[in-house]
C-alpha cells in the first residue's frame, strides 16, 4: 500500500466512512437520555423548591394562629375567673342566690330553701361625682372713663 492510499484510508477513517454511520444512532440516544435526564432533573428540583416555600408559608401561618389562639384563650381565662363572672353579674343586676334546697328521688326536700338577697344591698356603690370646678372669677377691669362730649348743633 502506497503512502497516499495510507492518507486516505486514514482519511476516510476520520470523515466516518461506514464505522461512523453504525454509532451516529447510539450517541443521539446517549444524547437524548442525557438532555431528558438533566430536563427531569431541573423540573423535580423546582418542584421541590416550590414545595419548600409552600412549607415556609404555611409554618408562618401555623405560628400565627398558633399566636392568636392562645391570646383568645387567654381572654377566655380571664373572663371566666370567678372575680370577673361575678363583676358582670353583678352589672347584670343580679344577686347571689339565698340556701338551695335539694328534692330526693322519692320527692322528699332536702334543706331550707331561702329567698334571695336584696338586690340594692348587693348595688356596687355609685362612683363618686366630682366637684365643679369653681366659677372663674372675672378679671378687674377698670371702669370705663366718661369721654367729655361736645354737644353738636342742629343747623
């Protein structure tokens, strides 16, 4: 074999004569798979970042309400303490009630039963009004002096 025919051959090799149009399908496959692959990859890491935020978002909110509940029940607590209930009943115009008395199941009463309380004996006392304040006295202010008139004439 001459040295030209060598060159071409070698050539030939290079340009993709027959051996190259056998693996021409394989590396588009190659290709393919690993351009799906990273596409896959891009849209399952975005995914999970959007649920991630998602996340974020709702552990706020939790931690809001979370925030707001206890401060209504506070409210709650504070409302139902004995002291308050008997505050508001009393601007209710209620009073404590007297001796309860129980009935049996055969009918027969248990205890002495007594009426209430007077309700005015029970009224919170009547908060006390404040004075007026005095009168403002009028400042001294010197008597207006006689201006001399001229009388005029009638012509």
């Amino acid at each position: 074999m001459t040295p030209a025919a060598r060159r071409g051959l070698r050539l030939g090799r290079l340009v993709g004569g027959p051996a190259g149009v056998k693996r021409t399908p394989f590396v588009l496959l190659v290709v393919v798979l690993l351009g799906s692959g990273l596409i896959s990859l891009l849209l399952l890491n975005s995914a999970l970042n959007q649920g991630s935020f998602e996340l974020s978002r709702l552990q706020r909110k939790t931690t809001e309400l979370t925030d707001e509940q206890q401060a209504l029940q506070q409210e709650v607590d504070q409302l139902a303490a004995p002291d308050a209930l008997e505050r508001r009943a009393r601007e209710l115009g209620m009073v404590p009630g007297g001796n309860p008395a129980f009935l049996g199941p055969d009918g027969t009463v248990r205890g002495f039963p007594s009426p209430a309380a007077d309700p005015a004996a029970y009224r919170a006392p009547a908060p006390a009004v404040p004075a007026p304040p005095p009168a403002p006295v009028p400042a001294l202010m010197p008597a207006p002096t006689a201006v001399p008139t001229t009388p005029t004439t009638g012509r």
